[in-house]
C-alpha cells in the first residue's frame, strides 16, 4: 500500500529515483532517502509534522511510495528520552513502531534515526564507490579536511543505528556550514533546506571525492601486472569460464544451492591481473551493504591464466577446503552464546585470474547483484590505495553486522522459497507448444529458466515473456549439431552457473507409412529426438557431475514409444529410442545423484509447434476425420475422455522434478487421458 500523494513525497522519489539510476551514487538497494513535511492528522485534523524515508529493503532507483515509512517526528525524535545505549541499541529498531503514521508502507530501516534526528529538512545517506574510497583510507579523516574543507565533517565508524543518529545531529549542529559528512568505512550523509539542496550536496560530495582521486592518485593503486595473470583472449577467456563455471558453482553450493553470475568486466580484470591482488582481497569488504551480500572477503585462485584447466579445478578443491576451514575460524572468533547459528561458510565471491569473477546468491538478481558489489568494493580499494591504503573496518565489526540481530531476523521473515528456486532448467524446443508451457511453469515455480530453440529470436522472445534476465534467457540450438549444444549449454553456465534441469522436448514429426517414408525423412527425426536427446543429457551432464549437486533430466517421449500408431514409423521409432535412452540414463547417472525420467503425452493438438506444421492434417487424414475435431477425437478414445494439453505436460514435469519425488527415477508417467493400449507393462 503507498502513502496518500503529497508534493513532498513526490519530490523524494523523484529525488531518490534520479540518485538511484546512476551506479556512482550508491549500489543496488543501497543507500536511503528521506524528506520532512507536514500533512494532516485524519484523526484530530491538524497537521503534524512527518517524516517520510526509505525503509528497509528496495532499492533507491526503482522506488515508488509503496517503499517508504512515515513516522512522526515529534514521537521519533522523543525516542531520544528513552535510548538505552549502545549496547541496547536493537531495542531501537523496535520503538520505531510506534512512530509510525498510519499503515501501510515498508518497515522503518536502522538508518531512520540518521534521518529524523538531523536537524534538515532533506537527508541523503548513499554508499558512493569515491566516498567509500575516502571513508576506507587509512587516513581518512585528513583526507577529508582536506579534499572538502569545513563543508563535510569525518564521522568515525559506527555501526548503523541511532547512536550513528545522534553523532550526525551533534556534528549537524556543530558545524553549521557543513553539508553532509563521510561516515567512516562507510559511506556519505548529505542535507539541505530543499529536495533540490540535499542532492546537489549528495553530488557536490560525491563528485568531489572522484575529482579527486582522479587528479591526486597513483597511476597504479593496484601495483604491476603480474606475468601470466593478464587476462585471456575473449574467446578463450568465455571458453575457460564456461568449462570452470559448473565446479566453482559446486564450490559456492557446498551448504545450499546457489546460482551463480559471471563477470568479465574490465575493471575485474584488471585487478586480477595486478599484484596487490590477493593481500586487498584477503583484507576484505567494507562498507556493510557490500560484504553483507559479498562475505567478509572472496576466495582467489592463486594461479596464472596460462594454467590448464584440470590444474585449475584441482587447486580451487583445495582453496575451498581452506576457505571454509578460514570462514569457520573467523565465526568461531567473534561468536557468543547469542550468536545465530553459521550460516554457511562456502564464497560468495570467487576470482580467477585471466577469466573473471564468480559470483553467488540464493537467486540470480541476488547472484548479479553480489558481483556488482564486489565490483564496487574493487572500485573503492582502488580509490583508498590511489590516495592512501585501503584499512576496512575490522572482522569483529563485519562480524557484529554480519551476524546482528536484527539482520537475522530480516532473514527469518523472508518468505518460504518456491520448490524451484536456485535451479537452473534448460528446455529444448520451448518457443513453442509444449517446451514453452514447461518453460513457464518451472519460472512460475522459482527455476531460473534457458528457453533453447532452434530459432533464436523465436527462443528471445518467449524468454521475455518469462521476465527479464534474471528469470530467463533464450538461446540458438540445433540439438542435432554437437558443436551447437555445447555452446547453448556453456551459455547457460555463464548466463546462471550451471544447470541442475533439461528438458528434452525439442521434436517434430512427420506422419508417413512405411513406403512412403525416406531416408532423410528418418535422418531428419532421429537426429532431432534420438540423437538430439543424447547430445543434450550428454553436454548437460558434464555440467551436473561437475557441480556435484544432482539434477534432473526428462524427456518428452511420447505415448507412441510403446503404442504401434498407423502410418508412423519414424517418429514411433526415435519416441522408443527416448523411452530407452530414459532407463540407460537413469542406471548410468545414478551415482551422481542425477535423476532421468521420461514423460508419455498422448497428441497434443491445441498449441502444439508440431500438429501446427502439417501434422495434425496428416494425423487427423489418417484417422478420417477433420483436424479441428482431432483433439476431441483423440480425447474420445482415451479412459478419462479429457483432451491433452501443453499445461498437462508442464504439470508432469514439475511434479517430476520437485521435491516430492526425489527417490524416483527411471520411470515413464503416462500424460494421456489413459490410453489402455499405451499403458506400460
């Protein structure tokens, strides 16, 4: 629900949706907004002085007046009665509450005191890369007096909450001439009088510091280039990152299963290839939205680009079993009888050298955003050691907001996840009919989703019907063609770091007698299904075994695989070959935990790619009757008498692969209204 229209609210989420939209100002979610004003109390009639912030949670460049609280200032500002202290600083958090004007809106944030105890009327709180560059040197303070003078204050750190409020109102009414400060490992607060004042402060601020850096850093903050780090060619870099991907998603999945996001940006590169590489990265993140999403600091392999592949994948095992052992280490350390339990202790952030960055969420907008973040942690080591050194706050401090209170109960009132999410399924033949019905329910059940077909911009479009990237993707594949598999499957990889799900749909079918049959005829619908099929559970099995998290394979067979239909001898014949390719599969791919059933549709007429291209008049032909009617007619003859749809099929495939069924494979489940002649012995 969004609060009643006001000029001032309009003004912020304009205000905040301008600052949002441009990355140098904060990152994803980042960051809080906030606005004072008055409007009237529906109760008493008068007005009251409110406050309008961002709450917890949403993201400054997408928000609407659905992500704000309004708290009444003369109740929130009271709370300054009551505070307890520092060491009950989460009661806070809770007071806030009875702050509130109306109902409705997000929940206030920990930042809220930050915005109702300064005396402006406007406030921005962002996480800008060239601030936080100031706010992590090791000299910070100087830095500050000296880039911006008496017009932006150094507040040493402190983790957020309302004791970091009241230092900014003390720091506010102390220096009068000041427009904002640099909070220490951090980030920025800026104010003013108007919407229009805070964010020409907030800019002023941040473009200042970037100036700065810019004109008065070193040339190589990063120190040389190291020899053998540099970064691959494109083609052999993506070709490399696609064959490690499946294994370093294995890696990051150890505890629960992620997807996963690649990146190959320049800047990434370029600090991977320098020599103060690994003593930045074993220092860690900073600023707490960063390593909240990040992890305290990313596992690095420590081997040139030149290395070969198995070297690579052998060393990455062992840099794991460090890392967890490091990460187990660094809670043990810092944890007390309050703690919540380890949350896990695989990387989020994984580096290699010549290729790229790996990077890990629970989702895949989750997984992009982490390696944004990290990239800006690049960008902010980068400014520090330009100027200074990089001195991040220390592990106790991550650890009190990694592990904070009310961080963990943010967690907990996440909704339950859908059966799906954090699987990657890639469906062959999904543009259309059948494939793109089992493609839509598997987005619809939280799966990431590759929509592979052979008709690429047929394949984009269906994607996009799905959601935009972080949901689906759709790729060219001839399945017939070896070479064209492995590359849809290596674009999976990179697109979502892996795949736990196929699909093999991808068919056609051509209704001819025995005498009437050709070669090519056969060819053709052998290499589509049988061979198609085996090259798709081939290429996507590497992937699987190499995550070594299990998977799912299901084919579309047909209920011809095992019912003598007239005037059908090829596609009968490849439907069978499926069907055994179903049992084979599932003995051989067992031990990896990876499950391979079969589905056995009956005709599938209505939105069905196939019956669309001339089969349904040559089927409905041979049965003597109109092909408008063959639907029903093919409903006719069944036990259930009901027509078989796309959506039947869908279902069929969720079930298989869900939770439910997780001890089954190697079976064939019939989709066909009941066909007694096609029932399985």
């Amino acid at each position: 629900m969004s609060h009643p229209a006001h000029p001032t609210v309009d003004a912020l989420i304009a205000r905040s949706n301008r600052l949002g939209a441009d990355k140098k100002n904060t990152n994803f979610a980042g960051g809080n907004t906030s606005a004072k004003g008055t409007a009237q109390d529906p109760v008493t009639g008068d007005d009251v002085e409110l406050m309008w912030v961002k709450g917890s949670g949403g993201d400054l460049g997408t928000l609407t007046s659905a992500g704000l609280s309004a708290l009444r200032i003369d109740r929130l500002r009271a709370l300054q009665g009551v505070y307890p202290g520092v060491e009950r600083e989460d009661e806070m958090v809770a007071a806030l509450d009875y702050c509130l004007h109306g109902k409705g809106g997000a929940a206030p944030s920990i930042d809220t005191a930050m915005h109702g105890l300064v005396d402006a009327a406007h406030v921005d709180h962002l996480h800008p890369d060239s601030g936080i560059a100031i706010a992590t040197a090791a000299d910070g303070e100087q830095l500050t007096a000296k880039i911006f003078g008496d017009r932006v204050v150094w507040v040493p750190w402190r983790r957020p909450g309302f004791q970091l409020g009241l230092d900014i109102a003390a720091i506010k009414a102390e220096h009068p001439q000041a427009i904002g400060c640099i909070l220490g490992g951090h980030g920025i607060t800026a104010w003013g009088d108007t919407s229009e004042e805070c964010e020409r402060n907030s800019l002023w601020i941040i473009d200042t510091a970037a100036a700065y850096i810019s004109e008065h850093g070193a040339a190589d903050p990063f120190g040389a280039a190291v020899p053998g780090f540099e970064p691959l060619p494109e083609a052999e870099r993506r070709s490399r990152a696609a064959a490690l991907a499946p294994a370093v998603r294995g890696i990051a999945s150890h505890d629960s299963a992620m997807v996963g996001h690649f990146s190959d940006a320049p800047e990434v590169l370029d600090f991977l290839s320098r020599e103060k590489l690994a003593p930045l990265a074993a220092l860690g993140t900073s600023c707490p939205d960063h390593f909240l999403r990040t992890k305290v600091k990313p596992l690095v392999l420590d081997l040139p680009a030149t290395a070969s592949l198995d070297e690579q994948l052998a060393r990455l095992a062992e840099l794991h079993e460090a890392y967890r052992a490091d990460y187990r280490a660094y809670y043990e350390a810092h944890a007390d009888e309050t703690s919540p339990a380890m949350r896990g202790a695989d990387p989020l952030i994984v580096l290699v050298p010549g290729v790229g960055m790996f990077s890990y969420g629970k989702n895949k907008q989750t997984a992009r955003v982490a390696g944004e973040f990290y990239l800006n942690a690049i960008n902010v080591m980068r400014g520090a050691e330009a100027l200074s050194s990089y001195a991040p706050i220390s592990d106790a401090e991550k650890f009190r907001i990694e592990y904070w209170a009310l961080e963990e109960a943010k967690l907990q009132r996440l909704p339950k996840p859908k059966s799906h999410q954090g699987r990657i399924a890639f469906v062959t033949g999904a543009a259309s009919g059948i494939g793109k019905a089992i493609a839509t329910r598997l987005a619809a059940e939280g799966a990431c989703v590759v929509v592979a077909d052979l008709d690429l911009e047929k394949a984009r479009a269906a994607a996009a019907e799905l959601g935009n990237t972080d949901v689906a993707i759709g790729v060219a594949a001839n399945v017939a063609d070896a070479a064209a598999v492995q590359a849809a499957i290596d674009e999976a990889v990179l697109a979502f770091g892996g795949v736990d799900l196929v699909v093999n749909n991808a068919g056609l079918s051509l209704s001819k007698p025995l005498l009437e049959t050709t070669e090519a005829d056969w060819n053709l619908q052998h290499d589509v299904m049988a061979k198609g099929s085996f090259l798709v559970s081939q290429a996507a099995a590497r992937a699987m075994i190499a995550q070594g998290m299990g998977g799912d394979v299901v084919y579309i067979s047909s209920k011809n695989s095992v019912f003598a239909g007239p005037n059908n001898i090829a596609y009968s014949a490849t439907k069978a070959d499926q069907a055994h390719q179903v049992r084979l599969l599932a003995v051989e791919l067992g031990e990896h935990g990876i499950r391979v059933n079969g589905i056995n549709p009956d005709g599938v007429v209505r939105g069905s790619g196939i019956f669309a291209s001339g089969w349904g008049a040559n089927r409905a032909a041979t049965y003597g009757v109109k092909e408008e009617d063959l639907g029903q007619f093919y409903a006719n003859r069944t036990i259930l008498k009901r027509e078989v749809v796309p959506d039947n099929v869908a279902d069929a495939v969720y079930v298989l692969t869900g939770p439910e069924l997780s001890r089954t494979t190697g079976l064939h489940v019939p989709v066909d209204s009941g066909v007694a002649a096609a029932f399985l012995r």
